[in-house]
C-alpha cells in the first residue's frame, strides 16, 4: 500500500522547496524527494541573490553579505567598476540557506525526503505511481534541476543549450575587495560565460563557466587570480559544479499531471545565467497555481503559468554574440568605452529586461552623461 499525498515535488532546491510551501500552505499535502543525503550539502550554485530576490524573501541577514558594485575585469586585467545607488547583490552562505529553506518548509509540514532519488513515475487510475519512493499523487512537479528526470519520464521538453561550472570556495584568502564581485571576461579560460571571485559568506568563492563540451580551465583561472589576490595562506574547503541551462524557457513544460519549474524548465537568463530569482519566484506562483487547480477547479497549472514567465529575447540574441568566442584583444580594447559601459551596466543592474524601456532610458541617460 503506497503513501498518498496531493503533490510530489521531485527536488528540495530554490524552485522545489519554493513551490512546495506555496502549496502546502494552501492546504495541500505536499511531499518533496531529493536524492541528496541531506539538506546544503552537494550544492553546485554560487547563491548570488539579486536584490529583487532579496525584496521578496525574508532571509536572515546572518546567512548573507551585501555587495554593493561589480568589478569587470578584461582578459588583461584592466577593469572597470559598475555600482548603482540603492542596489546591492547578497552573498549566501549557501549550506546554511538551503537548511534554513528545508526547515521553513518542514514548519508547514512539508514532508521533505533526502536520499530519495526519482527514478521512476507511472500515471495508472488517474495517479503517478513513484515505485521507488512507494507513494502516490495526482500531481508531479519535476524541480530537479538542468538534467530533469522528470522532464524525460513525463515526456515533457529537455534543456539543450547548457553550460558547464565549477567554482572552490577558499578560507584565509586576503586581498579582495569584499564590496564588489570580481567578474572576468576572458574567452580563452571561460568560452561562452565569465569567471569571478565572489566575496562569499564566510569564504572566498572562486569560479567560472564555460560552453558544455568546452575544457574548464579553472586551474589557469586559480592561477590567475592568486597574483591578483593574496592565496599564500588560502585553504580550499569545499569544490562544486553542475550545469547551467542558457536556451531560455523551454516550450513544453507540463499538462494537466506534471509541470518543470527552475531550471527544468529553463527558466535562467541566458545572458547572466542567473537563476535562483526565477526559481523562488515562479515556483511559489506554480504552487498556488496547482492548488488553484487541484482545489478550486482553476485551469492546468501550465496554462496559468507559461503566459507570466520571461521570454529572455534579447539576451538570447546577446547570447549568441557572447557564443562567437572574439579574441582577448577585442574586450581589451573596449572595455573602458562608454558603450560597453553602459551596457554591462545594464546587464548586471537590470532584472526589468533588457527589452524594457526602463532599461534602454538607463543605458541612455548612463551614455549621455558619460559624453
Ligand atoms: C557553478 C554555478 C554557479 C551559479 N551561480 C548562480 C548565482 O550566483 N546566482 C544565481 O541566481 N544563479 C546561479 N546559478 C544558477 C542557479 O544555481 C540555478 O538556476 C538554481 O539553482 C535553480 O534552482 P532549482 O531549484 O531549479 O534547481 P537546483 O538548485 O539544481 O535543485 C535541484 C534539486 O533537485 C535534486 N534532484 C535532481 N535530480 C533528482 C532526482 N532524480 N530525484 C530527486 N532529486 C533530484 C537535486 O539534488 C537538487 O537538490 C549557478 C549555477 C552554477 C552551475
């Protein structure tokens, strides 16, 4: 006899655990299985959370560190500083978030099951079946990251685009400015992304990414960087990676049994490769979208969903620009002009879009005044 819930979530990531609670705070009996041994552990993800994210979750000021500017480092270090007034990106201590997120959704009586991998799911009598963890639900939601099980067992669409990252984290490292985050382009070390030094909580966090299929060069980065920084006495405590998906929402992300959220479901920007703000936020709306449904007759959570979610135009189209790899010389000689300026600017400082007036009236006003 199988354990019977309204709702399987498959990963206690930002996305899962987000949709999870929004559901069972409605009322739904909500079950989440993630095949890590246990919470903030295995993490893959930088934790930067851009303050729109920071607006609209309430987390602890002790597991995070302000950081108020960027620093844009070209492939021969010149670099220029980009900061706007009345932002600031957090730094997480990400271990201690993800249990502090674990917790908050268990206080509502989520019931969260670590070491519990999905490996199999049948729709029989109107119910998947999840043989391996015995339990029964009518609705599946797939938050199990840019490779989703999921998404291949319900015969929903796969990421294609993804790009790989790997990232150490250092104690005792001296030297870096700890208001800004150091990010570097440098096409010859990260193809297709950046690399950066990330003045993290409590340690230093050093990384980059690069085109899937691509070689990381993340000890020629290391290298790099420890004559940038002070690495004499640095001790590397902890080294993560995993994939980042850059095609931009996928097309076919549910039906009236299933839904992707997060990364399954592509929701990154293709330009930032930033996630964790879609993440909790179109994982709390999938959950009220599926209570909506399961509860009050509302219509398929897809369809309540796909007509909110980003479409990322431009900076897929910026993506392809970022895919054609010029040479270290180019970003050498443009990166002190106003142009890129403002466009960095905009990129870094702009979670409205980039096909936002908003943005385009910033990036003007930022040029005009630059002239
Ligand atoms: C190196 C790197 C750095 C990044 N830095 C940032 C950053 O600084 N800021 C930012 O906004 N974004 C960043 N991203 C992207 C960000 O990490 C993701 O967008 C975000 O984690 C998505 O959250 P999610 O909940 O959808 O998926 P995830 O965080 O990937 O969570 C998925 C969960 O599903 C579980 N799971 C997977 N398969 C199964 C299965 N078969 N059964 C059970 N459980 C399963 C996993 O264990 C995991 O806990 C980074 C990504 C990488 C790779």
């Amino acid at each position: 006899m199988s354990d019977r819930c309204d709702l399987v979530v498959v990963g206690a990531g930002f996305a899962g655990l987000a949709c999870a609670r929004a559901a069972a705070h409605r009322g739904l009996k909500t079950t989440v299985l993630d095949r890590k041994p246990q919470a903030g552990v295995q993490m893959h993800t930088t934790g930067i959370i851009v303050k729109e994210l920071a607006d609209e979750w309430d987390v602890p000021p002790r597991l995070t560190h302000k950081v108020h500017g960027v620093r844009l480092y070209s492939p021969s270090g010149r670099f220029i500083d980009l900061h706007r007034p009345g932002y600031y990106f957090l730094a997480t201590n990400l271990c201690a978030l993800m249990q502090w997120w674990t917790l908050r959704a268990k206080m509502i009586d989520v019931d969260v099951r670590f070491g519990n991998p999905l490996r199999n799911a049948r729709w029989t009598d109107g119910q998947w079946r999840l043989n391996d963890a015995d339990l029964a639900a009518p609705f599946l939601v797939g938050a199990d990251g840019a490779r989703s099980t999921v998404a291949r067992l319900c015969g929903l669409q796969s990421n294609h685009r993804l790009l790989v990252g790997m990232e150490a984290e250092f104690e005792n490292v001296r030297g870096v400015d700890r208001d800004l985050l150091h990010v570097f382009i440098d096409p010859a070390l990260a193809p297709g992304y950046i690399a950066w030094v990330v003045p993290g909580v409590p340690y230093t966090q050093v990384g980059l990414a690069a085109r899937h299929g691509t070689r990381l060069q993340f000890n020629a980065f290391l290298q790099r960087v420890s004559g940038m920084f002070d690495f004499d006495r640095a001790r590397q405590v902890e080294r993560r990676g995993g994939y980042i998906p850059v095609n931009g929402p996928l097309r076919r992300i549910g039906d009236r049994r299933c839904l992707l959220i997060g990364d399954a479901a592509g929701l990154v920007s293709p330009l930032t490769a930033g996630g964790i703000h879609t993440a909790v936020h179109f994982g709390r709306y999938a959950g009220v979208a599926i209570c909506d449904y399961l509860m009050d007759d509302g219509p398929a959570p897809v369809r309540a969903l796909v007509p909110r979610l980003p479409r990322y135009r431009l900076k897929k189209l910026f993506r392809v620009a970022y895919d054609m790899d010029m040479p270290n010389g180019v970003y050498d000689r443009v990166i002190g002009s106003r142009l890129v300026r403002a466009a960095a600017q905009a990129v870094f400082f702009h979670n409205r879009g980039l096909l936002s007036w908003v943005t385009w009236r910033d990036i003007a006003r930022r040029w005009a005044d630059a002239c």
